[in-house]
C-alpha cells in the first residue's frame, strides 16, 4: 500500500497512467463498450462504476489545456430518445478536479475510432447507456 493513492485504483491501472505521456488518451468504458476489439491494451474493472473511477483517476492524472477539449463524452446516436444523466454527474467530477475542463460530444463511431487510438480502455462495469467517455492526459506545470 502506498499513501495518498486512491484505493480503487489498481497497481496496473496506476502503472498505465504513469507510462502515458502528455496527450494520450485514456477510455473509459461502460459495460457494453467493444474494448477488447478496439484496442489490445484492456483494463477489467468490473463490478465499479466509472462516476467513482473516475474521480480516483482524476486526482492523480492532469487534464490536457492544450487541445479545445480535454474529454470526450459518446454522444447519443442520432433517433434514439435516450437522455444520459450520467454525464451531469462526470461533469460534476471532472469540475471538481479541473474548473477549466471542457467536453466534446462525439459521434459514435467516431468514440471508436478515437479509442482504437488510444493508450487504453478500462471496461468498467457501468450500466448507464452513453457512460463512455475519454479523457486525454495533460502535463504537470510547476
């Protein structure tokens, strides 16, 4: 055990965010999320929501200013009536870590496309539809 690491987070989760340098993406998934066809660098985190994932990745990863958007939110595909409450409550998180963060709506396929890209994916066991969402890691200013 270290001090003052989040304890949802696993040693292999801290190892990715360590090795990921300023730019790289990180996703992180609902529990219907394709993953592991996207992308071979899969993190299982099953049974945990992303809303608390993702306040403990917040407080040790910096947010990228320099890009418009430093997350991404899978926006809801064009027809379908679904309302994503979540995303009030990652914004919620992401304010609280970084005041100045803002969020890009992307398109579904697009989402993927963009995660193919990405460091790596933590599937999460998160049940709300549209729970998605990417965040691109920035650098530490002294």
């Amino acid at each position: 055990m270290l001090k003052k690491i989040p304890k949802l987070l696993s040693p292999e989760l801290v190892r990715v965010m360590m090795e990921m340098g300023h730019g790289d993406e990180l996703v992180l998934a609902d529990a219907n999320y394709p993953g592991h066809s996207l992308n071979s660098k899969v993190l299982r985190y099953d049974g945990i929501g992303i809303p608390d994932l993702l306040d403990a990745i917040l407080e040790l990863l910096p947010l990228d200013h320099y890009v418009e958007h430093q997350v991404a939110f899978m926006a809801v595909v064009e027809g379908d009536p679904t309302v994503p409450v979540i995303w009030s409550t990652y914004e919620s998180i992401i304010a609280k870590h970084d005041a100045e963060a803002t969020v890009k709506y992307e398109e579904r396929f697009d989402f993927y496309n963009r995660s193919k890209q990405s460091y790596a994916i933590v599937v999460t066991g998160e049940e709300a539809l549209y729970g998605n969402i990417i965040i691109k890691k920035g650098v530490i200013k002294a």
